[in-house]
C-alpha cells in the first residue's frame, strides 16, 4: 500500500518545462496538422482512383467539425479544380437536377448536390443518411457509376426525355461512433472495401514531441477565435484543466469547441487582455458555480441527516463506497458518497445482491458481486459451502446501480460482517476485484474523491480521512484545489493499492491474511469451526425449548 503524496493526486508538467517556456516563440501548427491519423487518411482518399468513393469520419457531428474538415480538404487537393460542397439536406430533390418544362419544352434546369460536386467531394452528416435511406440507395448507386435522369419539377407537363448522366464524386461521412453503427445495420457495404474509415483524434498524448505541436495548436486556436495571449503559467493550467477532461495525466483534449469554451470565458476573467493561470481557474470557477446546484444539494441532504454517510467511528459490515451519479439533462457528472452495508445470518452461504433482486443492479454490478464472492470464497479455501448466507446492499439507493467498482467497497463489508471486525468510516473505497484479489482501475475517480472529500469536509475533517483506490488510477487524478491544498496539509488522504491484502488492513487495521497473527481470515475461519463444532447460539425452537426444561 502507497499513502500518496500530493503530487500525484494532479498533473505535473516539470519534465516539459523546457518546451513550455518555448511557447511565446512558436509558429501555429493547424488542426489539420495535429491530426496525423486523419490527415495520412484524407490525402490517401484524395488520390485513390478505385471503388472505394466514400470515407467514413469517426467525429462529433456538427458544423465546426465538418467545416475543419473541408479546410483539411482543400490543403489535401493539389488544386482548385475539385469542389467541395457541404449540405444539411439529403432528399432526392436536394441530390439530383431539376427540369421544369412548359409546353414539351425546357425551359428551366436547376443543379443538384450531384452535379455541383462534379469531380469534386460531397461532405454529409450521418445522421442525413439515417434520416433519408431511400435517398442514400440513390446516392450510392450514383457514386457507383450508375446513370442518373434529371428530376422533372412538374411531372404533368410532357417534355421530350433527357440524357442521363454519371457523376464523378467522393462522399465523405461524418459522425460519431453509435452513428457508424447505426449506418453499418442499414448497409453491409458500409464494411466492405466501399468505404475507407479513419476518425477525428479527441485527445493528444503527450510527449517531448507531440507537447511541442500542441502548444502550436493552442496558437492556431488563438488566431482562429480572435482571442488574447496565454502567459506559460496560463498554459499549465490549461493542461491541467485538459488533464481532468480527458481523465488521464499523460492526455490532453483536442476538442476546438472546448479550448474555445474555457478560453472565450477565460477572456472575461483577464478582461480581454493577456490570460494567465488566475483567469483560468476563475473560468472553471464560475463554470463549477452553474453547474453546481444538484451535487450541493445531495451535500445538503447528507448534511441534514436525510442521507446517512458516517465519516468518523467505526462500524461492523458497513463501509462508504463511492458513486458517480449521471442525470439526464445535467451536463455534468458528480460524486456522491454511497453507504454499502453487508448482514449474515446461519444459512447456505448464498451471498444475495439485493439491488440485483429489486432489478436496480445492472449486468456489470452483477458480475462485479459473483466476481467478489468467487474469492472471497477461494481464499477461505472451503471443503464446503460457508454456513453463513449474506445481504449486500446500497443503502438509500433509488435508481439502478451498475459497474464494478464497488466491488472492492462491497468486499470489506463481507469480510467485516464475518470477521465481526469494524470498518473504519473515516475512509472510503473504491476499485474493482478480480478473482485472484488484484485492485484494478475504475472510472469517475476525481469525482468519486471530491464527493466524499466534501462530506468530509462539511462534517469536520479529522486529519485521518481519506479514500483507497486502485494504484493503476493514480495516473487519472486531477483533484480540485481545495482538495490538493489539504491532502498537501496533511487533513485528507489518498492511498493507492494493488490488492485485498493492502486494502483490508488500511480500513480495519488487520491484515487479510497473515500465518503469525490474527488476521481478518483466520477469525472467519475460526467462526466457521466454532459453528461446525455448535459452538454458536442457540436458535429460537431450542431456546423456547429450554424455558420449559
């Protein structure tokens, strides 16, 4: 087990210190340019003369993203000769020429999408596909050479026939990935050699290299939106913030819409003059501030005592897990402490999850439980069942509870219910289990801490608060301030582990497993002998029995 120290809990750029202070020196670096997957894809289709005429763009579809890819479009073309036309509309009469025509004459013709990108790229979004099919059979078939007549406008009035014609165009696609899904169900072309894919990267890796044209790209970004200088402390914080949004220390966010967002709000806070980091963390400041109004008052209700998380003592079979609570219509994800209680009683050794019988648990909770009691019940290394059944639960939970990782908060209260040895209230768990005891990674950790640490907070930080995580999310954490200002002070912890056996002595202050002394296994065992051997309290039928004796 590891108590991590502070540096750890947010992204540290001091390896990068020498290109960091590059960045007033440097040239833009475009978006084309930083997406490298995308740009090798989209000069390849350019040059392809075979069948495959439509290219698949896995990205957010919206006109931002369409309108840099016709920028990536033009800078992929070796001229000016190939048009590129974008359109929100995708009915027939959009696609294909109208005539109309009086007296058998025509006296009137009007170009459709097909002819004005003649020779040229036609850029769609999924979801006009999805909302057209008929229209995309006859676009498909027209990128495949087939003769296409003009539509008549007024198709009462007779006109001599007119000439067919083929067209010469590519088709480039724009959508996200349950889109591409959806488009593969309504054609199995979609995965044939009829069409090349490539996607829109969202974050970056960082490195020596790709740091250096990142920080050019937050150049070009200025210059694209008009907006003030950054100082080099502002760009740290910048990283920072991308850090948390892309949950990962070594990444951070390409999004144009997103460095827009935070720098246009950025703006308001350096009034218009050079950004620096202050002016940052007040734009995420005040865009906590909206967002802030349901996680408050779950606070609230934790504080009024109507959701009960105890963040001191000790208790048997009770631990405080973590959440994540995700509410449609809110724009953010927030942490929420969740009290998981385990009872036993004499029975069969069935472990029973009660959200999964009340149908609140999801398929990923479920296997996280059978995953939990697998080992639970191989490092008791039983001959026979375990004689004591179990009830596992989220207290006060109203809605459906899924993923795993409570499995390791819902292990310590099995093994404490058992063992009858107490769970230290003052730490919350979080991790998934695998069935030979390693802690792995799970999702929502900085959320996950700062709920609790909140909680914490508002009922009186101890100095021996603080919560267990897998040690492979150490690399995800981009804590809050105020948080990183008090596991820095010493008033909050944060301790990374591996497996059951650092987690269990960490929240009840025994060892899981230990042949020299008491460990919490040795006293689960000892339970079991004693109730082999009947050295357990009688039942009622034999205690009624003996008032008559």
């Amino acid at each position: 087990m590891t108590q991590v120290d502070w540096r750890h809990v947010t992204p540290q750029y001091d390896e990068y210190a020498h290109q960091l202070e590059q960045y007033p020196n440097l040239t833009p670096f475009s978006f084309t340019q930083i997406q490298h997957r995308f740009r090798n894809a989209l000069s390849r289709f350019v040059r392809l003369s075979s069948l495959s005429r439509v290219l698949l763009v896995n990205a957010p579809d919206n006109a931002i993203y369409r309108q840099l890819i016709i920028e990536s479009l033009s800078l992929s073309t070796s001229d000016d000769n190939h048009p590129v036309i974008r359109t929100e509309s995708l009915n027939a009469e959009a696609l294909f020429d109208q005539i109309e025509s009086k007296d058998g004459q025509v006296i009137a013709t009007k170009q459709g999408l097909l002819s004005k990108a003649d020779n040229g790229f036609l850029i769609v979004s999924a979801n006009l596909i999805l909302a057209n099919p008929g229209s995309w059979l006859l676009l498909k078939s027209a990128l495949l050479g087939d003769e296409i007549e003009p539509i008549r406008s007024n198709p009462d009035h007779l006109c001599a026939p007119q000439l067919p014609r083929t067209y010469n165009i590519k088709l480039i696609i724009v959508g996200d990935r349950g889109q591409m899904g959806d488009l593969d169900y309504l054609d199995s072309d979609i995965r044939s050699g009829f069409c090349l894919f490539s996607e829109i990267e969202q974050d970056l890796k960082l490195d020596q290299e790709s740091l250096v044209e990142y920080l050019g790209y937050l150049k070009w970004l200025q210059q694209r939106y008009q907006l003030p200088e950054l100082d080099v402390e502002a760009v740290t914080a910048l990283l920072c913030a991308g850090a948390r949004e892309a949950e990962d220390q070594t990444y951070t966010p390409l999004c144009p819409i997103w460095h827009n967002t935070l720098l246009s709000e950025a703006t308001i806070e350096s009034n218009n003059t050079e950004i620096n980091s202050i002016h940052i963390e007040q734009a995420l400041s005040h865009k906590y501030q909206r967002e802030s109004y349901l996680p408050e008052r779950a606070l609230d209700d934790i504080l009024d005592g109507q959701v009960i998380i105890e963040t001191q003592g000790e208790q048997v079979g009770q631990v405080n897990g973590l959440t994540v609570i995700d509410v449609p219509g809110h724009p953010i994800s927030y942490g929420e402490p969740a009290r998981i209680s385990c009872v036993i009683h004499f029975g069969d050794g069935d472990i029973s999850d009660v959200e999964r019988k009340a149908e609140l648990g999801g398929n990923l909770h479920a296997k996280g439980m059978m995953i939990m009691q697998a080992f639970v019940s191989a490092s008791l290394n039983l001959e026979d069942p375990l004689p004591y059944s179990a009830s596992v639960v989220f207290e006060q939970s109203y809605c459906e509870v899924d993923g795993d990782s409570a499995s390791l908060a819902e292990l310590c209260s099995l093994v404490s219910a058992l063992s009858e040895y107490p769970i230290n209230q003052q730490i919350a768990v979080t991790g998934a289990v695998d069935q030979f005891g390693r802690v792995q990674a799970v999702g929502g950790l900085n959320e996950k801490i700062e709920g609790f640490y909140h909680v914490c907070k508002h009922q009186g930080l101890t100095g021996d608060q603080g919560v267990i995580l897998p040690h492979t999310n150490l690399k995800h954490l981009a804590l809050q301030p105020d948080v990183v200002e008090s596991i820095k002070n010493g008033q909050f912890h944060i301790w990374s582990v591996s497996n059951v056996d650092e987690a269990i002595p960490l929240i009840m202050n025994k060892p899981f497993r230990d042949e020299e002394q008491e460990s919490v296994l040795s006293k689960i065992a000892e339970r079991i002998e004693n109730f082999e051997r009947h050295e357990h309290p009688p039942g009622i039928v034999e205690r009624i029995k003996n008032w008559f004796v």
